[in-house]
C-alpha cells in the first residue's frame, strides 16, 4: 500500500481507539493523558518503517524501522482488544436490556477502557523478550513405516522463518547457529523466509549461516519473501556460503559407516520444493514435489520434502513422502492471528497427519513484521526419525 493511505488508516485506526477508551479513562483516573500520548506516538511512527526504506542514513533507517515496528505490535494488540472490549460491553447491555444482569455502567465501561492498554503493554513487553531470546529446542519423534536400521534416529534440525532484515540481524543470527550446531544433527534443514531485504544490505548478517554443522549438511529452500527480496541473487548468495539449495531436485544421503555402505533401500531422499506461489514470480520455478523426486532410486523409500508453505503437503502426499516439513505460518506469531491461520493453510503447528504422510510445521525461528511473540514461541526443531510400532 501506497505511504500516505497507509498513513491516513493508521491515523484513523488510532482515532478509532482513542474515542472508544479516552472518555472512559479520563472518568477513572487522571493518568488518561498517558495513553493519549502512547496512541499519538503509536500513529507517528508506525509508518517509519515504511519511510526508513528510502533513509540514506543506516544508523536512522534502522532505528526509525525499529520504533515503528514496536509501535506496530503494541497497537495491534490495542486496536484487537479494543474491538473484543466493545463485544463484550455489548454482550453486557444485551444482557442487562434481557433483564439477566444488572451492569454498573461507569464501572465497567471505566475499568474495561483501563484493561485495553494495560493488557496491550504487558503482552508487548512479553512478546518483545519472546521474540528476541534465542529459539529453544523443540525435539519431536516422527515414526516412520518400514525405516531402515541404518536411518533409526536419523535427525533434522529445522529452521524456519528467519526473516532476516530490520530488527533480526548478524547476532542474533550467530546465536542460532550456536545452538544449533550444539545438536550434532544429521542434516540442517532450512525452509524459508530466510531474508527480508536485498543481498547488498543483509549479506554480512546471513553470513553465520556458513557456519551451520551436520552431517550431511545445510538445505535451503525458497519461501514467498525470497521472491519478495530477490530471489535469484539470494539463491546464488547461500550457494556461495557453502549451504545447498534445492530447487525442485532432491538429494541422495547415506547413512555409511567404517566398513560397510548402505544401498538404496537404506537410503533417505531429501528433495525440496520452491514456495507454493514461486510459481507467480517465475513460472520456470513453480512448485513441484513430484518432479523433485524425478531420478530417485526406487529402492529409498524414506522420503522427506522441505516445503515452505504447508499447502504444498496434498501434493507431497500424492508424489509419496512420508514427511513434509514446512513453516510459514509463525504459529500465528501472536494472539490473535493464530486464530486466522487455519483460514489460508491446512496446518498451523506441529506434527500432523496427511493420509500416509507426516506434515510438521515450524512455529518459526524468527518472526516476522513486529518483534512480538505471544502465545507462540519461536522454535529449532529437532525431528527424529523412528521406526513406527
């Protein structure tokens, strides 16, 4: 949306709230002007990060990016439970106009209106450390049918939805690979939302991803901001650092030990897809999770897809994967949006079934917009493969 429409919603947003809570408060407390000035404020700068982008100055892009993107959170928990305020006030007169209740109006309409901004703060200042802490281990077992011995205990550390650019940058990038490569995994998976921002301004952020450890390696594969950031030059940017991106193709790993080599039918295909509407921003690259298998040795039948969106999983399921991690969704991020995830993908977190295919889906591992995680926290997955019962 265009800067100066964005900037009139906002303003309008925020005279919305203010009318809705100020004559209340201003009846319980003479603190009101307090909320007053955070709403002005919130209205200021909540364009800035929009602003920023055209700011020479690096030093003041950032820090006008980072004071509206926190003005940004706090005001969409403002405006959400300004409006869930106003449903109940008006649950409350239905039911006094019933005769169900009797409400003390100047109560509650006074403590309701204090609750909203209370709420918001206390949610944003918790959402704020959430978000920032570094992700914590989340270990998960997914029981294969038929696994071969030789891949029981197979492990995948999964990142996702990194969103490197205005507020995620090179520490809190190397504090994750830390923590990763403390896991010793088989294979480091990362699926999507890598980047927000073009190759020249976040190379030297991304460039701890170098330093990821496994086994087998690191993979990559595109989500839907790569193609907002350039996808093509970030493509040859993470090749370049050493990690494997996989554009609709697949890969063969073998668990070998001293001595003795596994064939085929011991084997795990690794294959990844592009994102599920990669399609729109380069036809040459739509999705395609039966033709990243095209070549793989009939033998292995431990299949695994990296897929950024988890709408791509029917199409997984059909091409014959026994698992599809993904990302995407944020688990919602914060309250209330999780609510609306289930209206646009299949899955919103965790280990699901498809048919015969398991679908995990990464809660993220940074977040995106807003530094505010509430009620979803960010994640490493540590996937397992086991034998099935």
């Amino acid at each position: 949306m265009p800067i100066r429409p964005l900037t009139l919603l906002t303003l309008l947003l925020h005279l919305l709230i203010g009318v809705r809570l100020l004559p209340s408060l201003a009846s319980l407390t003479p603190l009101w002007p307090a909320v007053l000035l955070l709403l002005l404020v919130s209205a200021v700068t909540m364009p800035l990060p929009f602003i920023g982008r055209r700011s020479s100055a690096k030093l003041v892009s950032d820090t006008l990016k980072w004071v509206g993107l926190l003005s940004m959170g706090w005001f969409s928990s403002m405006f959400v439970l300004t409006l869930v305020r106003d449903a109940g006030l008006l649950g409350a007169w239905l039911g006094d106009w019933a005769g169900l209740w009797t409400v003390d109006w100047p109560v509650a309409t006074a403590w309701s209106a204090a609750a909203v901004p209370l709420m918001a703060t206390g949610t944003s200042l918790l959402g704020f450390v959430n978000a920032r802490r570094t992700a914590g281990v989340r270990r998960v077992d997914v029981p294969i049918a038929g696994l071969p011995s030789a891949l029981e205990g197979f492990t995948i550390a999964q990142l996702s939805d990194i969103h490197v650019g205005p507020t995620i940058k090179r520490g809190y990038i190397q504090r994750m690979v830390d923590a990763v490569n403390v896991l010793d995994a088989d294979v480091v998976a990362i699926t999507g939302d890598l980047v927000d921002g073009s190759v020249p301004e976040l190379r030297e952020h991304i460039a701890p991803l170098g330093g990821l450890r496994a086994r087998h390696g690191t993979y990559v594969v595109t989500g839907n901001h790569e193609y907002y950031a350039g996808a093509p030059a970030w493509i040859a940017e993470l090749r370049r650092i050493g990690l494997q991106v996989l554009l609709n193709e697949h890969v063969v790993l073998r668990q070998d030990s001293p001595g003795r080599s596994t064939g085929d039918n011991e084997a795990l295909v690794l294959a990844g897809v592009t994102d599920f509407t990669a399609g729109h921003f380069d036809a040459s690259q739509a999705s395609d999770p039966e033709g990243a298998l095209a070549g793989a040795p009939l033998a292995s039948t431990t299949r695994v897809l990296l897929a950024h969106q988890p709408r791509s999983a029917p199409a997984a399921a059909a091409a014959g994967f026994q698992l599809q991690l993904s990302g995407h969704t944020h688990g919602g991020q914060f309250f209330p949006w999780n609510l609306f995830v289930p209206l646009q993908q299949p899955f919103t977190a965790g280990l699901h079934r498809l048919r015969d295919m398991w679908v995990y889906v990464s809660r993220g591992t940074g977040y995106w917009g807003p530094p505010k995680r509430f009620g979803a926290p960010s994640e490493i997955a540590l996937l397992r493969l086991v034998r099935a019962r």
